[in-house]
C-alpha cells in the first residue's frame, strides 16, 4: 500500500507541473507571435534605411561624418549584453552570454578599456557573480520593448561615440533568423561603416550588376546624413532588441513544450508501475483470502 500511494503523490505532483509548463508553453506561444510580427516589420524598415544611408555615403565621398569614421586605435570599447529577466527558456542566456565573455577576452587582450552594460537580470546575477562590474543595467526590457526606452539610450551612444568618449559599440544577443533558427552574436553598431554586407543590403542576382545610384540633394548631403545616420543606428539598435525579443520567446516554447512531454512520459510511466504495483496487491489479498478459507477448513 505504502507503493502505491508514494506513486499516486508523485504522479499527482508531475501533472501539477505539467500544468505549469505547458501553460508557459501556450504564453510562450502568444507573445511570440507579437514578437515575431514587431521582428518582421522592423526588418524591412531597417535594411531599407541601412541601405539608403549606404547610398548616400557612396554618393557622397566628400561628406565626412563622425558616424562613419572608424578609429585606428580603440581605446574605449562599449559592450551591451542582451539577456533576458526570466529563466526557463534552455541555452538562449547561455548562448549569449558566452559570445560575450569571449569579446570581453578580446578586448582585453587588445588592451582596450571595456565599459559593460547589461540589460534582463540573467545578465546582471551573471556577471555580479564573476566579479565584472557594469556601468549600467537595465530590467525593463522584457518581451515587449519600446522604441522611445531604446532611444535614450541610443541618443547616449551617439554622444559618447562623437564626443569620442567611445570608439566601438557592440551587442551581444541573440540574433533572430527564421522561427527555427536564432544565432548568439557580438554585433558591431558603431562605426556605421562596419555594417554587414548581408544586414545593409540583400544579396543581388549574379547576373545583374548593381548600377550606382544617382541623388539630388536638397538642400544638401551634409544635412541629410546628419539626420538620416542618427536614425539609422537607433533603428538597428531597437532592432536587436526586438530579435532578443522574439528569440527568447520561441526558446522558451520549445524549452517548455520538451518539458511538458517529458511529464507526459513520466505520467505514462507511474502509471504502468501503479497498475503492477495494484496489480500485485491485489493478486495478493486475494491469495491470502484463499488461504484464509482453507485453513477454516
């Protein structure tokens, strides 16, 4: 009897935590598909605008902006880490946060001073523990970040980085390719002039060369660069957010969908061992019945 009620407690106990996982597994779900669409919409709109400033920085070799000035010597090196509030989501943190040990190596072998900042409190526990002071956290960003909470601190970016207080801005994320694939990276945002090949534009058809683009500025290239490249970093910026958003969303569904089918294992398994286990109890009062009756007799 004492089996069988231990396997009834724990079955019992594997489908209340069925319950939890597989409720996180369908919010999961619900606020991936909000991500996925802010993902998806901002794609378009900041390949478009990386292009644009790609052209008009083409066209206009003579403008020369502070932007796009990549400095021969990095002395003073920004890193912000991606990661998110809440566990329960596999390796995405892991992922991520060794991308970013392995740059914070670099740049220190490099003899560069690193200025850290982390965003989500996996980050801040993490590296409150290894020792690595950070200069700023953040904890609001969670599934649904916003454009104006990316922007201040883009707009502190761009003053550090002109003032030349920063040479080299980089994130460490997860970056957001399709609903089955993400990829943890260490992304250069300024100098704009590092901007990959394949971010800042898609790859043409071999047999169509690309034919430069003619402009007509007004009232002059200067100007526009001066607003366009501002706008352009803080859409790529709020952009990485917005693919940790949606990465962190899709690993905590199949993290907790794996979870949940475990417990429908487990279940199915105590289950078979309570049917033997009753089984046998069973078989065995009854024997001790027959043997009771007999020795009436």
């Amino acid at each position: 009897m004492a089996k069988t009620r231990e396997l009834v407690k724990r079955r019992k106990a594997i489908r209340n935590i069925r319950k939890i996982t597989r409720t996180m597994e369908l919010i999961a779900t619900a606020r991936f598909k909000k991500a996925l669409d802010r993902a998806v919409e901002a794609e378009a709109y900041t390949r478009k605008i990386a292009e644009l400033a790609a052209d008009l920085s083409a066209s206009t070799g003579s403008v020369d902006h502070p932007l796009l000035k990549k400095r021969d010597e990095v002395n003073n090196s920004l890193l912000l880490v991606l990661c998110s509030n809440r566990g329960l989501c596999g390796g995405y943190n892991a992922g991520i946060l060794r991308e970013a040990n392995q740059r914070i190596r670099e740049v220190k072998a490099d003899g560069a001073t690193l200025h850290l900042e982390l965003s989500g409190k996996k980050a801040i526990a993490y590296y409150r523990y290894q020792g690595e002071p950070a200069e700023h956290t953040y904890v609001q960003f969670d599934f649904n970040p916003r454009f104006d909470e990316v922007e201040e601190i883009a707009e502190r970016y761009l003053a550090d980085y002109i003032a030349g207080r920063l040479d080299r801005v980089e994130v460490a994320y997860m970056r957001f390719l399709s609903a089955s694939r993400q990829k943890p990276e260490v992304a250069t945002l300024l100098p704009l002039s590092s901007v990959a090949p394949d971010v800042t534009r898609k790859a043409a058809a071999p047999a169509a060369p690309a034919k430069p683009v003619e402009y007509e500025f007004l009232p002059s290239a200067a100007n526009i660069l001066e607003e366009l490249l501002p706008v352009s970093f803080k859409v790529r910026l709020f952009k990485c957010f917005l693919d940790a958003a949606v990465s962190e969303q899709i690993a905590r569904r199949v993290t907790m969908k794996q979870a949940t089918e475990s417990a429908d294992d487990m279940i199915k398994s105590l289950t078979r061992l309570y049917n033997r286990a009753r089984q046998a109890q069973i078989t065995k009062e009854i024997a001790e019945i027959i043997g009771g009756a007999e020795a009436l007799k």
